[in-house]
C-alpha cells in the first residue's frame, strides 16, 4: 500500500506586525489564516533517520487526526500537497528490503524497515520510523508563533490618565496550526492560545485575560468602537493606572503581554498528545498622565 507523505508546511505574510501561518487544521472553530508559501530549503542528502524539510502549502482545511486533517481524503496525515509517494517494505535476514512484503498499514513507531519514496528527492533505504511526538516537536521548532498584538483605548500613542480605565484587547488571538514530517510519519501540531498576561509596568499585579469560567477579563478582549458613546460600551479586560509614569525612563511605562499557547498534536501512526505550554512575548510603552483639572471664572 503506497502512502502520501506530507512535510512540514507553514507561511507568513507580514503586514505591519500581523503575522498569519497556512492552515493544515482548523482548531476549537477558529478558522486559521492563510498565506504565501515561503520555501524553508530541504536537505535531499539527508542520512537515515534525519528529518527531510520543506515548506510548502498543505492543502485545504481539516482537523488533527481526521481523514482530512492534512487537506486530503485519503486517510490520517495524508497530505496532497507534498509530492512524495512512499511504502514501507519488510527487511530479510541480511538487511535486504523484500519487496514482496510491504507493510499496509505502515510499521507503528520505532520500527526498522526499508523505505522507498518517489517524489521532490528520491529516498530508496533503511529508516527507523519515527514516532507521532518526535515529529511533533519538529513542527514546534518551524511554527512561527507571533507574539500578542494588542489594541488598546486611548490608543498606545497616546496619553494614558491617571483613575480612567485603559482597555485592552488582543487582535491575533486565534490558533495556528502546521503539518509536519520525516519520511513514513506525518503529525499535524494545533497551536491555540488561552491566555493573555499584561504587566502594565507599574508594579502592580498584571490583568490577564483568558478562555473559560475562571477568568473575569474573557480572551481576546472587547475593542473600544469609536463611533459608539462611552456609555453605550463595557469591557472587563481594562486597567486604570494609579501614578503617572513621569520620572520613569522616557516618562513611560513598558508594558509586557505575554501569550500562552496550548500545543496538541495528531500523528498517522495513531499516536496524539499535548506539549508543553509555549509563551510568546510582545512589549510597548505607555505614557500615563495626570488629569488636569481647568478652573474657570
């Protein structure tokens, strides 16, 4: 039985500070963004059991683990986009492939075999299958988790007040997701993030906003809308200042938001599982003002 290889496969466009990762999965319903391919280079000469890489779009939308889950029908980590036709053979005594016996389904994890893909590079050779989570940890290494980008109100650039509530929200709060393999294993990583930690940089304990019952400020925040009367707009994700940041380097605090990223993986060997929590971190300054009170008359 041959079986479609599929790569690692992610990109970036960049707008400003945005930054969107070619979908392989759609995670808790969020549609993940789309983008141009960007090529990562391969290493056609790699040695046995070393990941050969390329960047390349995987096709349409699925979820981890399912028979699209890699932009294709074809079954678990079938990815159309990749190019590589692949079937694992038994070895005889001497270290022989026999071609009379090939593995269907694949050798689970671990397993020593003869592998044979046709494809951008040929790979005609002993390989050790790897396992779902080792090439899950690749896909981490390739996914370009972007910091939070935040929106505030008054705008960052300009004077925050003294006992007038700052509001915060983030615009890039959504899931990520990439495809990721070595010949004869493909694993596909759901990157999602569940909270947002903001240190305002006056001492004082962060706000943090997340996913779920236990947080008061729920992710991403609420935007302010302009053309709506104060009165008419709530959010539970603001912060009001006590002191101004006069005599703070450059009359400024530095706030630091920190992203928190759940990672779970599905792999084609039948393997799933969830990595460690990553953090992503973005910083920016805010001048924070005394109200001034105008007597007249």
């Amino acid at each position: 039985m041959r079986h479609r290889i599929g790569v690692v496969a992610f990109a970036v466009a960049m707008a400003g500070t945005f930054i969107a990762v070619t979908p392989s999965a759609t995670a808790l319903g969020r549609d993940n963004k789309k983008a141009p391919d960007v090529d990562a280079g391969v290493d056609g000469s790699a040695p046995s059991g070393t990941p050969v890489i390329r960047v390349r779009d995987p096709g349409g939308p699925g979820r981890p683990g399912n028979s699209g889950g890699s932009g294709s029908s074809g079954g678990p980590g079938i990815d159309s986009g990749s190019g590589y036709d692949c079937t694992w053979y038994r070895l005889d005594g001497a270290d022989q492939p026999d071609f009379a016996q090939p593995y269907d389904p694949p050798p689970p994890d671990g397993t020593r075999a003869w592998l044979r893909c046709s494809g951008p590079e040929s790979i005609d050779g002993i390989r050790t299958r790897q396992s779902g989570g080792t090439v899950a940890a690749i896909a981490v290494e390739r996914l370009p988790l972007p910091g939070p980008e935040v929106g505030a109100n008054p705008r960052v650039d300009a004077d925050q007040l003294v006992g007038v509530p700052t509001w915060l929200w983030v615009t890039n709060f959504e899931a990520l997701s990439v495809t990721a393999a070595v010949p004869g294993t493909t694993a596909d990583l759901v990157a999602t993030p569940v909270s947002v930690s903001f240190d305002m940089g006056d001492g004082r304990s962060p706000l943090v906003m997340g996913v779920g019952p236990q947080f008061a400020c729920q992710a991403p925040g609420t935007p302010y809308d302009v053309s709506l009367p104060s009165a008419a707009q709530r959010s539970a994700c603001t912060y009001t200042y006590e002191r101004s940041s006069a005599g703070r380097p450059s009359q400024e605090f530095t706030v630091t938001a920190t992203m928190s990223y759940d990672l779970d993986w599905a792999a084609d060997t039948g393997q799933f599982g969830r990595l460690p929590t990553l953090t992503r971190t973005s910083t920016f300054p805010l001048r924070v003002a005394e109200a001034q009170a105008l007597v007249t008359g």
